[in-house]
C-alpha cells in the first residue's frame, strides 16, 4: 500500500473513528484503524465491537492495499504535523510496518493484518429513511441528559426511539430516563419510518452521533433493524448494536392530571435555583418551594452550611403547595427549555412533576419530587 493524502482530510477523518477505540483494550486489534487504499480513496475503518465507523477520504493511491495501525497514535501524530502538509502513507512488503512521511517527518508504524480486524456486519435492516440531521440532532440533545448511568438497568443505558402517532399525526419520538426524570422529544416522522421497531440507542452511540451530526441542513440516511443500526452522514458511516432489552412504559409516569399550574421567566428561575443551590449538600442537593399567592419562595437548609432563601413573582393561582426537587435535576431540565418562560404542572408533593416551555411544546419533561 501506498497512498498520499491531505493532513487536513486525514486529521478530520480520524478525529472521526479514533474516538470509537478504547484506550484499554484487551484486543490488540480493536486498538487498530484499519486503513484500506483503493481507486481514489482512503477508508478509515475503527471499531469496539459496538459501534463501527468508516470514513472515506480523497487520496492519491500509487498502490492499492489494506492494513491497520494503532488508531490513538497515528491520530496524535497526524494531530502535530503542519496545517497544509501533504502525508504519505507506505506499507513495506518485508517489515510489515508502515512508513509515514511529511515533510521533514518521518514515522514507522506497527501493523496488524487486515484478516485480523472484526466486522460489524450490519445485516438485513428493515427499515430505511432520509432525516435532516438537525431533526436527529435535536431528539438527542433534548432527552441525551437523562440516560441512566446504572449499569444494572442497562435498559435505560440509552434513548428509545420509536414512531407513534400524536393528534393523527405520525411522530418520531426520542425518550430517555434514568428513573429521576424523564426526557421527551417529538419531531414529524419521516417519510418510511412508520411502523419502524422501537429500538433503545446506546449511550456511547448517541454521543458519537451527536458529534457528527454538526451541519444540521445535511440529510442523512437511517437505516434500523430489531438489533441493529445505521446511519450514513456524507463519508460517514457509523453502525451501532443496539440495547437488547424493553424500554418500559414511560407513558404510564407522565402525569396527565397535574392541576396546579406554575409559569415563571425561565432565566431568573434558573439563576435563583442556582444561587440557593451552592449550599445544598452535594449528596442531596434539595431545594425547597414553597408556592402560593402569585409568589415562588426557595429555600435551602443544610445544617452543615447554612441556609439559602429567595423570592420570586410568578404567575400560580393555585392552592399553596410544598414541595422539593434535586436542584441539579432541574437545572438539567431548565437548560433544555427554549422560550422565555418555563411552564411546571404540578399536583402534590409525592407526585411527578410535568415541565415545558409552553402547552403543547414538542419536548416535555418530568420529574420526580424530593422530600425536604
């Protein structure tokens, strides 16, 4: 193999796949990029047995060939040459290694056979459709939040996503939990989506797309089965196991009933949650509302550091009510409203608490009260 590409190309697309590898790996192989030289074309190919991206890249190839060399460094090297440079990529026949060269720079790099480099094999998808990335990229940054990082309800180790129908309206919903809170997010589903499976997306996987998903006007293809998935973002390729469990039933926690209404400027609220909050204790991190008469009261006790309290006008015609939540949680939630105001329903203090920008708003929220 020998191939000559642009730094620029090549630090791009290992930015891409390197990510993917491990740092530890017990696989010699899966510490590897496996690059093939063909026509034109670079592909650079990392895997963790997960998750598998392969990224093309324009090359001028002198002579065509496959091999793999250590993803991490090749990245860190092609990291620290000069902008602008030109980088050969050479595999000598005898020592097996790979020479690279770059102006004054010369490398060796160990090699690993192609044969021993694994394959994700994606399968038979059943289903197959085009999204603008920025429709994707919004269902996982509004519900990315809340996944579970318990590893024993490895079920919620990600976001499900499914099509359903809202108001005779075909929908692609995105929902993640972790038991706390609950996260929602709706977008018009697109055309060949419908009746799709409902698959639970791995945390490691909707990081990674969230990172590719960077020009939101670009369309990209989804393709899904029950077990697996893929989506192709211009010369990028990621395909992905997914979580093999049942997602549970989030409809039955999201209140239907909540009766008391709460609107209130969404940035002051932020702010003063955020002020009564720095002497909570970091275990339990409660903070204390106390509502009634168009006023919002937050209060903080902690024997240890003291006590916090703040007013606030709001607009709450209902009966006062008492009740506390996790300040981190709901400045989580907080964070991911869009308009000026943040709209909570509320019902008592042991029941969820449903939060939007507004009535009808496409992402919804709910969290689970504190006693305090």
């Amino acid at each position: 193999m020998k191939v000559t590409v642009e730094q620029a190309a090549l630090l791009k697309a290992l930015g891409h796949v390197h990510r993917v590898v491990e740092r530890r790996n017990t696989i010699p192989i899966l510490a590897n990029v496996l690059l093939r030289a063909e026509q034109r074309e670079l592909h650079l190919k990392a895997t963790d047995l997960d998750i598998d991206i392969v990224e093309t890249i324009p090359a001028d190839v002198e002579r065509a060939g496959t091999t793999s060399v250590p993803a991490h460094v090749l990245y860190d090297i092609v990291r620290k040459l000069s902008d602008g440079s030109q980088v050969s990529l050479e595999q000598d026949g005898q020592s097996g290694q790979v020479a690279l060269r770059s102006g004054r720079s010369r490398f060796s790099l160990q090699t690993l056979p192609e044969t021993d480099f694994p394959d994700l094999a994606a399968g038979e998808m059943s289903h197959r459709f085009d999204m603008a990335a920025g429709e994707l990229r919004k269902l996982i940054e509004k519900t990315q939040f809340a996944i579970s990082t318990e590893e024993t309800r490895y079920y919620l180790n990600g976001i499900y996503l499914h099509a359903t129908e809202v108001g005779g309206q075909s929908i692609l919903r995105a929902v993640a939990t972790d038991g706390h809170r609950l996260a929602l997010c709706d977008t018009a589903a697109p055309a060949g989506s419908q009746g799709m499976p409902g698959v639970i997306v791995p945390r490691k996987t909707v990081s990674e797309l969230q990172k590719l998903l960077s020009d939101g006007e670009a369309q990209i293809g989804f393709e899904l089965s029950s077990v697996k998935m893929r989506v192709t973002v211009g010369p990028i390729v990621l395909t992905s196991k997914l979580i093999d469990g049942t997602f549970p039933d989030y409809a039955r926690v999201i209140p239907q009933r909540n009766d008391k209404f709460l609107t209130v400027e969404r940035d002051e609220f932020a702010r003063s949650v955020d002020r009564v909050s720095t002497i909570s204790s970091e275990r339990g991190r409660a903070v204390k509302f106390s509502l009634g008469d168009s006023k919002l009261t937050l209060s903080v006790h902690n024997p240890d550091a003291g006590q916090a309290i703040e007013e606030l006008s709001v607009d709450y015609e209902a009966s006062p009510l008492e009740i506390g939540f996790n300040a981190r949680y709901l400045l989580d939630i907080v964070g991911q409203l869009e308009g000026d105001t943040a709209l909570l329903k509320l019902a008592d203090p042991g029941s969820p608490t449903l939060i939007q920008d507004r009535e009808g708003a496409a992402s919804l929220y709910v969290l689970m009260p504190m006693r305090v």
